[in-house]
C-alpha cells in the first residue's frame, strides 16, 4: 500500500496539531490513522448523551500511548481531527477516550492511511455532535 504515511511527532508536539500540519503539509483532506508513544500531559474527554456535554479530564504525565486511533474530515473546509486514545500512567493504571490534546513525551509514530473518500461531518440536533455524513 504505497499511499500508506509515517509520521514521527518529536518531543513537546501537540498531537493534534501535528497531525493537523502533516495533512496541510502534504495536501492530505481526508484518512485514518492509528498509533502509539508517549505524552507528558493529555486532556481527554468522553461524552454525555443525555446532557450533550463532554466531561474532561486531565492527565499529568509520563503517559504511554496503548492506542491511539482516529480518522480526517471535514467541517466547512475546516480539517477536523476525531481522534481516540488508551493512556497508561506509571502505576499501569489507564484512561480512555476523546483526545482533546496531549504534548508528546520521547516520541510519537503514527501510521496514516489518507483515503479518497470524502469525509464531512454535519452537526446532528438528536446527537449533539457532528457526525460524519456517509
């Protein structure tokens, strides 16, 4: 799969900027990516479907990435990052969920599979979110 990407986010990266600059960088609008790594400090969320809120939660680090996974849209011509993620600290204990933002530790690698198919997300008035139009 030559369309396949490797991206290497260095020390003190914001993950999700990063991954923001790569797709600006390389005129990449839609894809889906997934990797791992380390961070020194996160902000993850999950949403409430019944208060159509996000509750946040602040991480110190380090922080091992177990999982981190997402995909690439658009909204009003605007790159939107929907991305996921397992975070381990250093008593093993983890946390899941919206990766809001994080600043990378010694490294994160990041496989990226950017696609042709066109991803929008539209705001949903049931859901509270914008989901993806497919």
């Amino acid at each position: 799969m030559k369309d396949i990407k490797i991206i290497r986010l260095k020390k003190d990266d914001d993950v999700i900027l990063g991954i923001i600059n790569f797709c600006q960088k390389n005129k990449i609008t839609y894809g889906w990516f997934t990797g791992l790594g380390a961070v020194e400090n996160a902000e993850i969320s999950i949403y409430d479907l019944n208060s159509k809120s996000y509750i946040n939660k602040k991480l110190q680090g380090p922080l091992e990435i177990a999982n981190l996974c997402g995909n690439v849209a658009k909204k009003d011509d605007q790159i939107v990052i929907h991305c996921h993620t397992t975070l381990s600290d250093k008593n093993f204990a983890t946390y899941a969920g919206h990766l809001n933002k994080a600043k990378v530790g010694a490294t994160c690698e990041i496989v990226f599979l950017p696609i042709t198919t066109k991803l929008k997300r539209k705001y949903n008035e049931e859901i509270g979110l914008n989901l993806l139009e497919i």
